[in-house]
C-alpha cells in the first residue's frame, strides 16, 4: 500500500479529463459500477534514465483504446499511476511499461495482465518491477494493509468562502460521517479525514457539503483509501491526486450557441440578477437575457443568429468569450439549414480543377496547394501557393484553379472562432505519405492494364464464401526463420495478394503446398474480404518506416483513399491506388471477388480529425455533458443519423465500388450507424450492382441513438437488404469469446442444440422454439472464427486442454462442417482451414507478424484438414438447398429429426428450389460414435468426418453411424 504522499510530478487527474486529444471524456470521479479505478505501483532499475510511461488497455471485451499513460505520482515503492477506466471489472487489463519509442523496460518484453481476479472494490491495484516479469497484487517489498483513513482533503471554491462546509465521508459500503473543513492554506480548505477501515476497503466516499446539507457541490466522488492527500474543486467531479492549476479568476467558461436563436453561456461561480443587466453580446441581436441557474445564462436572440460571425459575450467581471456552435450543429434545423446533396471534393481536369469544401461553421477557408516530395514526408515549406476559397451553396467553400495540379497536394486552412486550423479534405481519394495532404490526381492515369466491369458472377448473396484475410498476413511468412517462405516477391503488399504459381519454399526449394493466391483459389471460396485498407493513422504504422510496426487498421485517417504501408512506394500517391486496382482486377482475373472492411463507425482521434477540424462538434455524437459518446469503445461514435455523415459514408462506399470495383463492403461496428443510413447504402450500391454484398457487426452497443434506429440484428428486419455477423451461432458452436474457457456445442457444453438450429435456419423465425433475429435467410452471416478473439483451434486449447489433438481437431472440422451446411453466407477466417493459431493472442491488432502471419507451412502440415475443408465447400456449391434466400422455402424444405443430446440431424428436402436430390445432415458433438437412423431408401455417404465433397465415400441404407465430434452428410443416389 501506499506508505507516503504522493509527490506530485505534475497535475495529472485520476480521470482522463486533461488528455481529451487521447479520448475525450466527462472528468469524472470513480463511476462505481460502471469504472474501475487502476493503480499501478512500478519499481524502476537502479540509476534508470529513461522516461518510461505504460500501455494500458482493457480486454473482454475490448472496451477501451491502447494509450500511453504518464506516471502520475511517487511512493515509496517507485513511480505510480492512477487512471480510471470507463469499464466496469474489466475480463483483464493489458499493461506494458515502455517509451513512446516504444522500447520496452525489462519484464515488459511479453504483455502483463491484470485479471478480473485482481479487481477488489472497483479498484485494480498492482506492483511491478522492472526486470521482473511477474504482477503483484501486494507490495513484493513488503507492506500491511491499511485498516484506518488518514488522509488530508484539499477543497477549492471559486468565491473562498468556506463557512459551514465540510466532508460527508464513508469507507467503502460503510457508516458515513461529518468532517468539517477546519483549516485552510493557499489552495483552499483542508479537511482532515481519519476513520478505522477494518475491511480494508480500497475506496472511500466524499461529498462536499454546506451545514446539515443545505447545499452540496455535486455527487458521490470515490477516492483511494490509501491515498494521503488529495485535492477537490467546486463543480468538478475530479479527483486529483497531486495538486492542480486552477485559474482562480471570475471567467465564462462556456458560449455555445443550443438552437439558432439560443445560446448557453456558463460561469465558474455564483451570479446574481444584476449579471444580466452587465452582459453585452456584440455581433447578434439580442432579445432578452435569462439566468437560468447560479452559474448559468440563456441568452436569446431576435433571428436566427449566423454561426460564421464572430460573436462575443463580455461582462466587466467575467471577462470575453466567443460564441461557439453547440447542439445547434447537431440539431434538425442544422441540417435542414445547411445540409448539401451536391458533390464534394475535387473535380480534375487537365485544364481546371474545382475544389468544393462543406464547412458551414466556417469563418474563412483558404485552399493550399502544396509540391509533393517524391522520397520525404511534406513540410511547410512545401506550401507553393495559397488560394482565398469563396462561399458557395449551403455551407459550402469553393475554389477554382487552372491549369493541370495532377500530382500537386492540397489541403484547407479553415478559420473558426476558436482559430485557424489545416485539415486535409475528407473526400480525399489521393493522399501523401501518412495521410497528411489529399492529391490531386488523374484518376484516369491509376487504371491497371485490362481494367475492365468483368467480374464473377453471383447469382444471390447466400451463394458467397467469404474468406477475410489481412494484405500483410497473407504473404509475410516466414518472420521467425529462413528455413520456410511463401514464395511471395511482394510480402506484405497489394502486389503480393494476386501473385499466381506461388509455392512454399523449404530450404531454397519449392514444395508442393500452394501459398497466396492459389491457395485460395483451390480452396473455392467466392469472395476475399480485407480487413482495413483505406487510409489509415499514422500512429498505428508509419508508411516512411511500414515494416517497423504492425496494425490491423481499425484507425481510420482518410475514408476514400488507400493505405500506402501496403504499396511499394507510399510517396507516390498514384502508385497505391494502382496497386490496389491490381489487386482487385487480379482477384477477379482469378474468379474471386473482394470484399472492403470499412470502420465509418469512428476515427483513431476525434479531436484530431479532418472532420472535427473542419466543421467541429457536428460529426460525432456526444452525451448530455457535452463529451464525445462512446459506444464503439475507441474514445467516440461518428453520428450517422446528420445528414452531411450520412451523405459521406453513402458517397464514400459508392466511390470505392464504382472507382475499384469492390464487390462487398463489410461494416465494422455497424450497430453505431442508424438503419436509414444503412438502407441508403444499400440502395446506391444497387444503382452501381446489386450483387454487391453489405453486411456488418449488428452488436447493439451504447450510443446515444434512439434504440428503434440502430442498425443491429434487433432491427435487422429494417433493413432488407444488410446482412449481419451472427454470434448466436458463433459462440454457440464454441462458447463467449468473452469468456476463455466456456464452452459450446462442438466442445462440452449440454443443451445447445436449438441454439444451433437456429444458426443452421439463418436466423429465422422457424417456430417458436427456433426464432433467431432474420427476416430472411439472406440477413445472417455465419461463422465461427474472425480476426476478432481467439481463433477456433486457440479456443479449443483453452476450453479443453486436456482433449488430445486428434479430437480437438474433430471439434475444429465439425464447426466448419455446420457452417457450411446452414442457410445464410458462409464466412471462414484465413487459415480456418488450417486450424489457424496466434499463439492464444486474442487481440492481435498490433502483435507482430510472427503471431499474425498466415503460417504456409502449418498449411502443408495439415493438408487433411485444407483438403476437408475443400471438400465441404465443394459440397455447399452443388447443393442449393443449403443456400435459400427465402424464409418460406427454408420452413418448408428443411426438417429436423429428433436425436439424442448433443446430436443435430435433419434433411434438405429436394423440393427445395435448384436442388435435386434430399440431403440427410448429421452433427454429433458427443465424445461417442452415434447411430442414426436414415430415412427410408438407398444413401450416398459424401461427408464423413474424415472426408468431405460431392462424391461418394460408401453406400448406406437404415442406419448411419456417425463418429465422435463429426458431420455426416448423405444424398440420395
């Protein structure tokens, strides 16, 4: 336990209220129920010289964002940092002591962890030592808990009047008692709180109250019992653990304008009547002036006021502030005012090219066009001219500029009230290296040779096997040796996707195990799905240095122009998008489509966006304190229900599939966007191919959004054409991904079988014991395993470790044997097929490409399993009734039979449309060869555990038997 004051290193808060550019959120104190406190306690070497921060993140789910936390405090143990996360009793919280080089101290060379174990009270308390790898849950050095509070409380008021107020305080789940603040020094009042804690309770309450509670100043705060000091401020729910900066000065601290004819303006201390009659607004006509509240003020105007003006609030005591736009921009009226449906971006011609920009809030915006280096990052002294852009329709800034810019940069100087500030243009579809400055280009001038609309057919979307790779997965093998390699010139590369007659090498020479492309081709899969290949942030991989880190992507930078960590040269803005095209066009050429993940969800950093630059405060959803919301669990939610996030998202999915013909877009956490938005998508993407697919993760997560609109498997039935992920059958068939070591129908677990059938029906409404979340068939996505958790053979080895291989391997087989016999679209992760590991890392965003690289020669060991896996797949493309569109052919043509426990049997009628000959599906999940009985008549044996496909294994009539962990499937002759 803390044995000494804290000694403050500098004002750093228990929440993350002062590094909003991190993730913003409300300065809170402990949330109980819903945050957990984290207090790590960390022992550096003798004679260390490196400032060491940690890496903090929370797992089970991945509710917060991997950041770099300063050290905020000093015991006598070493360093100490004390941050709250916005999760309650997390599954375990991840932590690395490391540089922002990311050079990792001693003891950090493998990820720590703290487990839900660990969590007592809401609070995570941990020692660690450099060098040493273990977490400690008690001081190693030695210490005894603290069964009594002494702890010396710090109060702040703005008007230094302190008279009658004092602590309501408590230990944890205790009696509460009156502490009167009974001294005072420069900061403020000081309370001395000393009371027995015999539990040991890590928390303690506070309420700061006047006399027998006439007033309070705000709610329960919660701080670390062990704590010595801490300092409290009037109005801030913060509590600070060294002492903070405090303007002490009368200020209006906040000017936003609610509606077009309303503004709020706050104060940091008590105001009285006389306050309106002081307050002068320049800029705007004035109707009357309201106080609404002791720190508050409405100020109400005669017209609608213009958000592009400049207008201020003064008062003689209070001093200036300017008029910022508040819930306004995320009104109706806002978008009714300003909302525009014309084309944004760049319009290129050789003689011209036209800039349109929307940013309504906007005071002045100048256009800068910048010379592009061929082999260095831009700087300012690249900027060759600046333009004065003028006011166009709605909101909207417009330049134009002769002569021919192909390959000249640009950006926007918007100018607001608070400022100038240069964003590059969210309808960008060319970029420098890293992002920083859309190009202009001729689009023209990327397209590969052949480009053509020649494409695979697709007759429905049930038909699709999606198999969803990563551009650097798939051809980096091998980083651990030189022994093994994927054959692939261009690891890690768009190029590298498409390259056909690949081999893996052993020792110089190739083998016979087909890598890359022609892997996937044999295997028969219809569509590839990459994850995250748009632009990307900088801070995830940095595309002057691409093979120094390694990211999934999920940090988007720039919607509509492409990642260039994965072309051969990130500085030519062309060459990636050529690439791209070539990847694409060489997936075709190959009969396989492709499908884009896209995260329109949110932004690696709100407040550091083009969007929030450029029109801030409108893109983003945010709570009732004024905070960025947070449903997506990465620091904010873009709000797709405005009308201008919407036309971007619709533009931006039309773009990438009429500039490079994707065939699928993949929504990441589409339960965020609203179902409107959604079917907007899907009906342009219908303008341009109605066999594009559109589906997405349909979670129902916490946003700010009314539950009736949200794009998620309960409204799926809103949205007709959008397909969702479904869990059911995923955690069914294996147990949570949340939980490691819960089980599911393919691995122990009892009484999951209509659990099952109802993933093997697609999700429809079958009868009233079989009713998942489809209207149709068409709207499931199923699938077991995804870059997402552990992959399925991870899982095994946690849920059964003490299972032998060969069974486990079974387990592995049956799975994939019910996915490719249910109704819905098939999705199989890249390597499924080869019982895939990454070495148990469950969240491998940013592990390296050891863990994360698609391993050829696990390929070749396990060329049974690639070969049954070709099989079942060869299999669902000769029989039709396995992939119904209709939910009225899915009832009426398949038919389950009752079986024993942990046995699922049923057939796929003939009469089903395109199929000609019943289908009799057996899955048994015992530990035990089952015998079933087979309808009348003579049997074909095309799937037996052991071997799968169309042709026929034996011949069986009466009785099948069905072994241990294994499908059998039977048609007629």
């Amino acid at each position: 336990m803390v044995n000494k004051q804290w000694k403050p290193v500098w004002a750093v808060v228990l929440t993350f209220a002062l590094i909003l550019s991190m993730f913003p959120m409300s300065a809170s104190a402990l949330d109980k129920g819903k945050s957990t406190l984290v207090v790590v306690h960390y022992q550096e070497a003798p004679g260390n010289q490196t400032d060491w921060n940690l890496w903090l993140w929370a797992n089970g789910p991945d509710y917060f964002p991997n950041k770099g936390f300063a050290f905020n405090g000093e015991d006598d143990f070493g360093k100490v940092a004390a941050y709250e996360f916005p999760v309650d009793s997390p599954e375990r919280l991840g932590l690395i002591v490391r540089t922002d080089n990311w050079d990792k101290d001693k003891g950090s060379e493998n990820d720590r962890f703290i487990t839900s174990d660990m969590i007592k009270d809401g609070v995570a308390e941990v020692w660690i030592k450099s060098g040493d790898s273990k977490i400690y849950t008690s001081n190693p050095d030695g210490d005894t808990a603290k069964t009594e509070v002494d702890m010396k409380v710090h109060y702040f008021r703005y008007d230094n009047t302190y008279t009658d107020w004092g602590l309501w305080t408590w230990p944890d789940g205790g009696d509460g008692q009156s502490i009167a603040f009974d001294e005072t020094d420069e900061f403020g009042a000081v309370a001395n709180v000393k009371f027995a804690n015999p539990d040991a309770k890590k928390l303690i309450g506070l309420i700061t109250k006047k006399g027998e509670w006439a007033e309070k100043d705000g709610e329960d705060r919660f701080a670390l019992s062990t704590a010595k000091e801490i300092w409290l401020v009037e109005g801030e729910s913060t509590i600070y653990y060294s002492e903070p900066e405090i303007d002490r000065s009368p200020k209006i601290v906040g000017f936003e304008a609610t509606t077009f004819r309303t503004a709020k303006l706050t104060l940091n201390r008590a105001i009285d009547a006389s306050f309106a009659n002081e307050l002068k607004i320049n800029g705007a006509n004035v109707k009357s002036v309201e106080v609404t509240g002791d720190k508050s003020v409405t100020v109400h105007f005669n017209e609608d006021i213009d958000l592009t003006k400049v207008i201020t609030a003064t008062h003689p005591t209070f001093g200036e502030r300017v008029l910022q736009a508040g819930d306004v921009l995320r009104s109706p009226e806002f978008d009714a005012k300003y909302a525009y449906d014309g084309k944004l971006g760049i319009t290129y011609q050789k003689s011209k090219t036209n800039f349109v920009l929307w940013a309504p809030t906007a005071q002045d915006v100048k256009l800068e066009l910048w010379n592009m280096p061929k082999d260095r990052p831009a700087n300012d002294q690249d900027v060759k001219k600046t333009i004065q852009m003028k006011r166009g329709d709605r909101g909207t800034w417009v330049a134009e500029v002769r002569g021919d810019l192909d390959g000249i940069g640009y950006t926007y100087n918007v100018k607001h009230a608070s400022g100038s500030i240069r964003a590059v243009d969210p309808y960008a579809t060319a970029v420098g290296v890293n992002g920083d400055q859309g190009v202009i280009v001729d689009l023209k001038e990327t397209n590969p040779k052949r480009w053509n609309n020649m494409k695979p057919q697709l007759k429905q979307s049930t038909d699709a096997i999606i198999y969803e790779t990563h551009v650097r997965d798939f051809s980096i093998f091998d980083v651990t040796s030189n022994t093994y390699d994927s054959g692939i010139r261009h690891k890690g590369k768009y190029l590298g996707v498409v390259q056909p007659g690949t081999r893996l090498i052993e020792n110089g020479k190739k083998t016979d195990t087909k890598t890359g492309l022609d892997h996937v081709k044999d295997l028969g899969v219809t569509h590839v799905q990459f994850i995250p290949v748009y632009d990307y942030n900088t801070a995830s991989v940095d595309e002057t240095n691409p093979d120094a880190k390694y990211n999934w992507g999920y940090d988007p930078k720039n919607y509509n122009a492409p990642e260039g960590s994965y072309s051969t040269n990130p500085y030519d803005a062309k060459v990636r998008i050529t690439q791209l095209k070539e990847m694409i066009q060489g997936l075709h050429d190959h009969n396989l489509r492709a499908v884009m993940d896209v995260v329109y969800n949110h932004m690696f950093d709100a407040q550091a966006s083009n969007l929030h630059k450029i029109v801030p405060g409108y893109y983003y959803r945010y709570t009732a304190g004024g905070d960025f919301a947070n449903g997506t669990g990465v620091g904010n939610d873009t709000a797709s229900e405005r009308k201008m996030m919407q036309k971007l998202i619709v533009d931006s999915t039309v773009y990438w599939a009429t500039e490079y013909k994707w065939d699928g877009f993949r929504f990441d956490l589409m339960g965020i966007h609203d179902v409107d938005t959604m079917n907007k998508v899907r009906q342009a993407l219908d303008k341009v191919d109605k066999s594009i697919l559109v589906f997405g993760e349909g979670w129902d997560l916490g946003t700010p959004l009314d539950p009736a609109l949200k794009a998620n498997q309960k409204n799926a039935y809103k949205m007709p054409g959008v397909a969702h992920f479904n869990d059911n059958i995923r955690d069914g068939l294996k147990g949570s991904v949340f939980i490691d070591t819960d089980n599911g129908f393919i691995n122990g677990k009892d009484g999951l079988e209509n659990r099952i059938k109802t993933g093997i029906v697609g999700e429809i409404d079958y009868n009233a014991d079989i009713k998942g979340f489809t209207k149709q068939p068409t709207q499931a996505i199923t699938y077991v395993e995804a870059h997402d958790n552990h992959t399925l053979w991870d899982k095994l080895e946690l849920t059964n470790p003490e299972t032998s291989e060969a069974d486990r391997t079974k387990m592995h087989r049956l799975a994939s044997s019910i996915l490719l016999t249910s109704q819905g679209t098939t999705f199989i992760h890249a390597g499924q097929e080869f019982m895939r590991t990454k070495e148990g890392d469950h969240n491998s965003y940013k592990s390296p490409d050891r863990i994360n690289q698609m391993d050829w020669k696990r390929a070749a060991d396990r060329k049974a399993d690639v070969q049954y896996m070709k099989g079942l797949i060869e299999m669902r493309k000769a029989n039709p009734g396995l992939r119904m569109t209709d939910a009225k052919d899915v009832k009426k043509n398949v038919k389950f039979y009752r079986s024993e426990p942990n046995v699922i049997t049923y057939l796929i009628d003939d009469k089903a449309p395109g199929q000609k000959k019943d289908l009799f599906i057996t899955h048994n999940a015992n530990a035990k060869t089952v015998k079933v009985k087979l309808p009348t008549g003579q049997w074909n044996v095309i799937v037996d555990g052991k071997q799968a496909g169309t042709k026929t294994i034996k011949r069986v009539s009466g009785y099948v038997d069905v072994p241990a962990y294994a499908t059998v499937v039977v048609k007629q002759p």
